[in-house]
C-alpha cells in the first residue's frame, strides 16, 4: 500500500502523468478564451490540486510549470 501512496505524490509518476492531459487542455482553453497566462496558470495548479490534494502547492506548481514548456 506504501508504493501506491509514493506513486501518487511523485511528480513524474504514472498517477501524476495521467493528469497532463487535464491540466493542459484546461490551460490552452482558458488562453483561447482571453484569459491571462498567470490566470490561467493559477487555474491549471488548481485543476492538478483536485486530482492531487496531498501534492505540496510549490510542487503542483512546478509539475504544471513544467508541463506546460
């Protein structure tokens, strides 16, 4: 049981991965629709918050930061 919960906080995890689809698609859409990239951005961490509410914040900010490069 110990493994599943290591899998789901780490960032490059199969758990984690499944969400950048999500995450993405949310930010590309609130761009399409005029809102600001820091906006946007906030929305997508918190979109990834909601599938991971045990991820630290900084480190929600960092996987969303780096899927979006």
């Amino acid at each position: 049981m110990q493994a599943k919960q290591t899998e789901n906080l780490c960032p490059h995890g199969q758990a984690a991965l499944k969400f950048r689809k999500i995450v993405r698609r949310a930010f590309r859409e609130l761009r399409r629709c005029g809102v600001t990239e820091v906006m946007a951005f906030n929305s997508a961490t918190n979109v990834y918050r909601l599938h991971q509410p045990k991820m630290p914040e900084r480190d929600s900010q960092l996987n969303v930061a780096e899927w979006m490069e």
